[in-house]
C-alpha cells in the first residue's frame, strides 16, 4: 500500500505482531467471561434460561465447552477484532463508551465458520493439530461451531447501556445480512473445489471470496464504526476497505498453502498443498487456466479433479502454477484492492495513532509469511 507521496509504507512486522499478541490475552479473557472452561448450573441458567426439567452439565462440557476450547486454545490471529478495535478508535470512538465485549462476535463467529468448513473440506490438520472433527466426531464438531455462531450476541445484550436502540437494530441487521452472505460464498466455493464449475470468471472468484472471507471483517468493521457513532456513508466505506482486507487476506492464504518453505510449514499450522489435493479453483489457478497451454491447463484440471493426489502430483501442479507467473499476479492483484478501498476510506478516518497502526496493520496482513 501505498501514501498520499506514493512512497511505500515499511511494514513494522514486530509492532503489529507484538500488538497483535498483546490484545490476544484480552480477546481471550472476553471470551472466557462469556465461555467458561467449566460448566456450572448459574452459567448454564445464564445462557439458556431457567430449565423446565433439569440441564446435563456433563453433555455440554463434552460437546460444547472442551471442543470450543480445544479449538481456541490452538491460537489464531484474532485480527479480526483487532480490526474492529483500530476502526472504532480511528473514527474517534470515546474509549469510556467503547463495548469491547462486542469483540468477541466476529472471533467467535469465524471459529465456528472454520470448525464446520474443515468437515466440508474434509481437513485433516488446522494450527498444528488434527482438526475438530477428526477428535470430536463431525456431530460434535458441526453442533460446536453451529453454536458459535449464535452465541455471541448475547454480548449485545450485555451491553444496551453503552448502546442506543438504534445502535443495537444496526447491528442485528448488519450480523444477518453478513452471515447470509457467508454461506453463499462458502457454498460457491464448495461447488468449484467439487470441480462443478469448468470456466470461472476472476470477478466471481473475489466475490466469492468478499463473501467467504470479507465478510466477517466487513462485519467487524460495520459494527465498530456503528459503535463509534458514525454515518451511514463511513459505515460503508469502512466496511469496504474491511471486506477488501478480507480477500487480500485470502489470496495470501492461498499463496502461503502452496509458497511456504519446508521450515515455515508447520507455523501455518495447515497441511501444505492442501487447496491442490482439495481441488479449489484459486486466483493463481483462475490465472493460470486463462494463460497456460492446453497441455498445461489439462493436466492442472486432471490434478486438481482426482479424488487424491499424491506429493509429486501437488508438486507438479504448484510447478505449472508457478511457471505462468500466477502468484505474483495474486501478490499483486492483492495490494491493488486494498490500495484502491485505503483511498477511498482514510480521508474519514483520523489522523491520530490507531490510524497509522491501522495502516500498518493492513499490509501486514496482506504481506505475511505465516
């Protein structure tokens, strides 16, 4: 990304990281004063409501809490409410009035996203160990991250002191509407890595991708500037460069999957070529399929379609897709449409500290190597 002088930002890595890892601990403890470790029959009451007949603490330690939390537990960025904090901070958000707990919505909500999406995928590996399925079973694994879902927004509730009725109606349309989204972009996603679709379009792969990834950041984003009182145009200008982050953020997924070093594998915690052995159409393959030889471009379909594919069949694959240039142009297609929604969002924002962390935070995302 570039400034106003056209003079490239220098991405401070370890302050975003360090800053990163400093409001892990309090994303953490706002989950855990909403999720407790243990069950107990007030927590219980607390959620669900007095019972008719009597609750089973011991089923919802098994098949909600140790699962969830065995999940989280692994780690995870949580830029996304990191996101939601810069944004309501650079467009002016009185800290006194700030209802952080409203953090934990997006965080959760895309821990249960990726709970359900490893069973649609059939992973086998996520941050470094077998994924939620594989331990809990698929009924525990898909009711967990159902739930996850749902289940933050009890932190609204918690918060109508810090909010305005019209605030609170905001939020719950805005949470609607973006998780309708989501299943649309999850959806198309699976009907292309079922290699369904012979042709796709570059335009509808980043919608997918503004839908799948962008918009639980646009969600952040939209909730943080409602929270700091902004107009509706800010709503939406900032919810643009949130959603444009999003699907930066996963083209550089995608190009860390097939682009990582033998020694950085296993701090991406995921199994390496793993959109090649799932068959997903991806902007370098999009790319390549427009601009490889039909020698080329038949056996990159023949790989990704079989059922499974061997080390040396990804390893031919990844070839083909690095013999055209595709991940450079995704490196690059990534930086343009952050650059581009930047430009249209920064002049609402203001110029104080979380702006420029901002900034930064930005291009590490779209810059990272794990």
């Amino acid at each position: 990304m570039k400034n106003n002088n056209q003079t490239p930002i220098k991405i401070k890595e370890g302050k975003i990281i360090e800053f990163l890892e400093s409001k892990k601990h309090e994303i953490n403890y706002l989950i855990e004063t909403y999720l407790p470790r243990k069950v107990s029959e007030e927590w219980m009451e607390f959620i669900f409501g007095k019972p008719r007949y009597r609750y089973s603490l011991e089923s919802t330690q098994n098949t909600l809490i140790n699962p969830i939390w065995d999940f989280l537990d692994r780690g995870g960025k949580r830029w996304r409410p990191v996101l939601f904090l810069l944004i309501y901070e650079a467009l002016g958000g009185k800290k006194e009035k700030f209802p952080k707990d409203l953090l934990i919505i997006p965080e959760l909500v895309h821990n249960g996203t990726i709970m359900v999406d490893d069973i649609e995928d059939e992973g086998e590996l996520r941050r470094g160990k077998p994924t939620l399925h594989k331990l809990f079973g698929e009924d525990v694994a898909i009711n967990a991250g159902n739930f996850i879902y749902f289940f933050p927004l009890l932190a609204i509730q918690k918060n109508r002191d810090k909010l305005s009725e019209k605030q609170i109606n905001k939020i719950y349309d805005i949470y609607v509407q973006e998780m309708v989204n989501l299943s649309l972009g999850q959806g198309t996603d699976i009907y292309w890595h079922k290699g369904k679709a012979k042709e796709i379009d570059e335009s509808e792969y980043l919608q997918m991708c503004a839908y799948k990834t962008g918009c639980l950041a646009r969600m952040s984003a939209k909730i943080a500037a409602i929270c700091a009182s902004a107009n509706n145009e800010t709503i939406s200008k900032v919810g643009k460069i949130a959603e444009a982050l999003g699907v930066a953020f996963q083209i550089q997924d995608d190009i860390l999957d097939i682009d990582l070093k033998d020694e950085a594998r296993n701090n991406f915690g995921k199994s390496f070529g793993n959109d090649i052995k799932e068959g997903k159409r991806t902007l370098m393959v999009i790319y390549t399929s427009q601009k490889a030889n039909e020698k080329d471009k038949e056996r990159l379909a023949e790989i990704l379609d079989k059922e499974e594919n061997n080390e040396k069949e990804i390893v031919e694959a990844i070839k083909i897709l690095e013999k055209y240039g595709s991940l450079d142009y995704a490196r690059k297609k990534a930086r343009e449409i952050v650059e581009a929604s930047w430009k249209e969002a920064e002049p609402l924002l203001m110029e104080n500290g979380s702006k420029e962390l901002l900034k930064e935070f930005v291009n590490y995302l779209i810059e990272r190597q794990v």
